[in-house]
C-alpha cells in the first residue's frame, strides 16, 4: 500500500535510532531498485519502523512510499518492539557471502555484454569440445 509521505507522522522523541549515518549508498540503492522494504506504521500513520528509509525518501524527493500497516491500538510498548525487531534482529551478510555475490553480479554482466563474431565462434568450440 502506498501513502504520501507527508501523510506519515515521525514522534521524534519516542524514536531510539538517533543517528541515521550516511544515507549516501541507501538512496542509491533506491534509486537503483526502489524501496525493497517497506516502512512500517501504525493505524494512525505513525512511523514505527524505517526512519532512515522514510528520510532517504524525503531526500530523493519521493512524494508516496509503501507501507506496511501494523495494527498495533496505540500500543507503546508494542511500538517499541517492533521498532527493535526491526533493527535488532536482521544479520548483515558475511564477507564471503558478499564476495560471492560480487561475482554472481560479475558473472551476470559477462554473460549480458554483446560479444564479437571471433569471441562467440570460440565459446561455440568450447561448447562443443566440453560435450
């Protein structure tokens, strides 16, 4: 579901993230794939999750977002645990896992370039000497 951005109120006070860091690579990131995970708020529009996604947003000039709605009744306690589940609770990647996502990347693009006439005429042999 997406809703305006302007529509989504932020208690800044209440918020236990107080440094969001650099947002560089995340808006590049959305500018690239778009919002992956949506924002999460409550039944009357209050950011519980996703504050640094929501500015990024802000930043790139978006004026609707995806959200997920969480019927939580106003329920601070509730808020406050979702908003650590969603920080606390995720694993980044290894840096094995992210080497080989590097390659598979890598490997992709290879396969996406247009080869010349003599490159595809030798691929074509090894084809054909592997079978």
């Amino acid at each position: 579901m997406k809703i305006a951005i302007d529509q989504i109120q932020v208690d800044e006070k209440e918020r236990i993230r107080r440094d969001i860091g650099d947002l560089g690579s995340l808006q590049n990131s959305m500018e690239t794939v778009g919002l992956v995970n949506p924002l999460v708020i409550d039944e009357n529009n209050r950011l519980i999750a996703g504050y640094r996604r929501l500015t990024a947003c802000k930043n790139l000039g978006w004026e609707e977002v995806d959200v997920h709605v969480v019927a939580l009744g106003s329920d601070q306690l509730k808020m406050l645990d979702v908003e650590i589940a969603e920080n606390f609770y995720r694993k980044d990647f290894s840096p094995e896992e992210i080497l080989s996502a590097e390659r598979r990347r890598q490997d992709i693009l290879e396969s996406r370039r247009k080869k010349g006439i003599w490159e595809r005429f030798l691929l074509w042999l090894k084809r054909l000497f592997r079978s």
